[in-house]
C-alpha cells in the first residue's frame, strides 16, 4: 500500500489558488524532487503532505501503520503529524537548548523520557549526521551546515517513515549543501519517503529519481529523471498552466546562493565534517 495518496487535492487561500486538483501516490523508500519557480505551490505541497494543512478540496490518504508501526490502531491526525519529519530552510533550533537537548526533545514529544533509552535514541543520530561530539554545543555555536544536520537529527528522532525538506540547502554553502543531499539520500536509503522542495535543477542531475514539476498550483509533469515516465500529465492540462490562474502571480526566482553548480567543490558523497 502507499505511503500517502493525495486525491484531487485544491488548496486556496481566498482567491489564490496554491494547489489545483493534485492526484498524486507516494509509496516507502521513493526519493521525490517538487521543482517549479516561487509561488508554484511547492510549500503547500509539502505542509499537506506533511498533513500540517488541510486540502480545500480533495482527500489524503494516509498508510497510518505504513507511516509509523509503532503507533499502532488508527492515530489521530495531530498524533500521525508528529510522525512526520519535517526539515526546513530555517533551522528552528531552540538556542537555550543544546544540540543534544534540541534531538532529545523530539524523542520526549513522543513519550521517550528513560535517560538510557533518550541516549540510545539521540547519539546513532548523531553519529549519522556527523555532529557527535557537538552534542553539549549550544545552536549558536555552529555553522550552518551543522545547525541543519542537528535539525535533520530531530527531524528524524522520531524514525519517521516520510521525511518533507523545503529547500533544505537555501541557507547553505555548497560544501554544506552537498552533505545534507548526501544525508537526506541515506536516509532514503534506509527505507524512508524523502520528499524535498528545491528550485536547484543540479540536485535532480546529482540526485536522479522521480520529479513532480509544478507550475502555478498545476502538476506540469510526474516523471522519473533519465527513466519511464511515472506519468505525464495530458499536453491539454500541461498547457493549461500557461494560462493565468486567480490571483496567482509568479515573482521572479531569486538567485541561490548555495547553487551548487557555481561551484566545483562540493561532491555529493564529501563526509560530513
Ligand atoms: P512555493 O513554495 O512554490 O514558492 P507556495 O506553496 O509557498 O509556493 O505558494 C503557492 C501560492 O500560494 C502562492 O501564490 C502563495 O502566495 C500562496 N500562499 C501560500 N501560502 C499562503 C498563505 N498562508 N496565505 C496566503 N497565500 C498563500
């Protein structure tokens, strides 16, 4: 069964429309790109699939079990959001707290207040991360690459079954960009439903798998990356996204300045430091 199905999910907010009709099915382990300019609804993908927003129209379904095993029955929507890791571009760490106390409170959330089992939880993530030996360290403390890798620790604590990242590399240099891809793609490895917004075409190249294009809340494509189309919308919806939508209104992309392809010194597979 799938992980998490969207089915002809809308999003309006008043007049603009952020989502328009989406079907779309997620299943374990998939690593999934959401590329399309500013505006084109990316977040709002994210935070319904992270089930932080409620469609206007339209059904998620999700694989409760699939999602997290050990929740067992049928969990209420705030206990299955929980479940859900989510990373962002601002690293949201709480700076009275350190880098371990930041993780462990994500493990406490979901009701691990055993000191022993709080530790056996939190150090494998940060041995994964490459920021063990930071753990007494406060967020202010850090670079920025390693802010981010302490937020995918919490994002993780809860060993969730989908992990969302909104442009997790926008505040990043390239080197640093690079380690949380490498990372991001381990986990993915390891069984876990990535899904990750970015407007940076290079990580698609370095990171080839299933690509949803969208463009002014439209779904423009849904295809693996150099492989057999997923699927691929018909060219007459395709072509309806060059038409005006309500209230939508494109700004131009900004320039990014962790683009990796303005620099040649960051490899994807570059150890964290
Ligand atoms: P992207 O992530 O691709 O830049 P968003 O999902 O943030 O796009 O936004 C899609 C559209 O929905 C935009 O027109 C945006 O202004 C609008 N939008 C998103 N969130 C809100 C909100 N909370 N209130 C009003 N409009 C919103």
């Amino acid at each position: 069964m799938a992980l998490i199905r969207l089915e002809h999910v809308s999003k309006s907010y008043g007049e603009r429309i952020a989502l328009s009709d989406l079907t779309l099915t997620f299943d374990p382990g998939e690593w999934v790109f959401v590329l399309g300019p500013s505006g084109a609804g990316k977040s709002t993908l994210l935070r319904v699939l992270a089930l932080a927003e409620k469609p206007s129209a339209g059904r998620v379904e999700v694989d409760a079990e699939g999602l997290h095993p050990e929740a067992g029955g049928k969990p209420s929507g705030r206990v299955l959001r929980r479940l859900v890791g989510v990373l962002g571009q601002e690293f949201r760490l709480l700076a009275d707290r350190t880098v371990y106390e930041n993780v462990a409170l994500a493990c406490q959330i979901s009701g691990i207040w055993d000191r022993a089992a709080l530790r056996e939880r939190v150090n494998p993530l940060l041995d994964q991360m490459g920021i063990r030996g930071k753990e007494a360290l406060y967020p202010n403390d850090l670079s920025a690459g390693e802010k981010q890798r302490a937020a995918l620790a919490r994002a993780m604590a809860r060993h969730p079954k989908l992990l969302i990242a909104d442009e997790p590399t926008g505040n990043l240099d390239p080197a640093a960009a690079g380690q949380i891809f490498a990372l991001l793609n381990e986990i993915r490895v390891r069984g876990t439903l990535v899904v990750v917004a970015t407007h940076v075409e290079d990580w698609v190249r370095r990171y080839p798998g299933r690509v949803i294009r969208l463009e002014r809340g439209l779904l423009r494509s849904d295809a693996m990356e150099g492989g057999v189309p997923a699927s691929i919308v018909p060219a007459a919806t395709a072509a309806a996204v060059t038409e005006p939508t309500v209230g939508t209104e494109l700004p131009p992309v900004p320039a990014n300045p962790g683009n990796p392809s303005t620099s040649g010194s960051s490899g994807p597979g570059e150890p964290p430091r």
